[in-house]
C-alpha cells in the first residue's frame, strides 16, 4: 500500500530532522535560549508539575520537527516506554521519570522556556515568542514544512515511524 499523505509529511520530517545542518541549527537555536534563561535565573524547584499537563491544567506544544528530531535521539528503552505508552491519552509525558525529564538534553522548546518560578512569569511569554519565529525561520531557511501540535498527539503519530 504506498504511503499516506500524513505519512509522507512524517518521513519529511524525520529526513530533515536527521540532516547534519538542520541538527546544528536547532541545537544552536536551544543553545542561545538556554543562555538567555541561565542571564534571567529562573528557579525550577523540581515538582514535576509542569509535564503532569492534564493534572496541571496545561499542554505543551511544539512543532513536528522537534518531535521527529527527539524521536530520532531517544534510545531503545525510551522508544520502547513510547511504544507502549497510551498516547495521546496519558497525563503526563511519557518521558518523565521520579519528576525529572529524560530526555532533557534534547527536549523541545516549550519545556526549556516553562518555570513555574513567578518571577519567570514577567518574560516567559515573550522569550517563547521569540525564539518560536527563530523556529519558524529554521523551518523556512532549511526549506522544512512547519506544523504546530500538541505534543502527546505529536508523539503518537511520530512513533508510528520508529
Ligand atoms: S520532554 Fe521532558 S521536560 Fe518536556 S514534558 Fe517531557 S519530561 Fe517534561
């Protein structure tokens, strides 16, 4: 049976989510929003809330690169928790462990910006902004489709391609 359309959207984006310079770039763009944040000194007082969404009332989002380009990364025990994981329906994220992330070398934009610190609240909102049009253009310059998703739904439509 040839490939779907979605499916095809997802191979695109596994492709470029394994080319050497799109890689560099998004590594490059969580680098330079990682250093911002360090300058801000936001506290993160490791409750784990924030990847409970459901529980804590939130979701994340993220664009299907970043998803691809995770699930390109995770090794063969956090692709086997995604396997099984009851996506999208689950709380929380499938890749926390005892509160912690893990997969925090390479989680996705949203989760590097969020603190539930208040004295992040003054900036967290632009800084996302900021660094989502960054995204936006890393998606135009690599010529790569842009597609923003909810990231439990983004995740069960990626695994479909481990
Ligand atoms: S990727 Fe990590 S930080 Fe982001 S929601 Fe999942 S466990 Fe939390």
């Amino acid at each position: 049976m040839p490939p779907s359309p979605e499916q095809d959207h997802w191979r695109h984006w596994h492709d470029a989510a394994r080319r050497d310079e799109v890689d560099a770039a998004l590594r490059g763009l969580y680098e330079k929003m990682g250093e911002e944040i360090e300058r801000l000194g936001p506290t993160c007082w490791l409750s784990g809330k924030c990847c409970r969404f459901d529980s804590y009332g939130h979701q994340l989002w993220v664009t299907a690169l970043e998803i691809a380009w995770v699930v390109d990364r995770i090794d063969e025990g956090q692709r086997s928790v995604l396997r099984s994981s009851d996506l999208p329906g689950v709380d929380g994220c499938p890749f926390q462990v005892d509160k912690l992330c893990g997969v925090h070398a390479i989680r996705p934009l949203g989760c590097r910006n969020y603190f539930c610190d208040p004295n992040a609240q003054d900036w967290q909102n632009e800084l996302y902004e900021r660094f989502q049009d960054e995204l936006r253009r890393l998606h135009t310059t690599h010529g790569i489709e842009y597609r923003y998703i909810e990231w439990r739904r983004g995740l069960d439509a990626a695994r479909l391609h481990l």
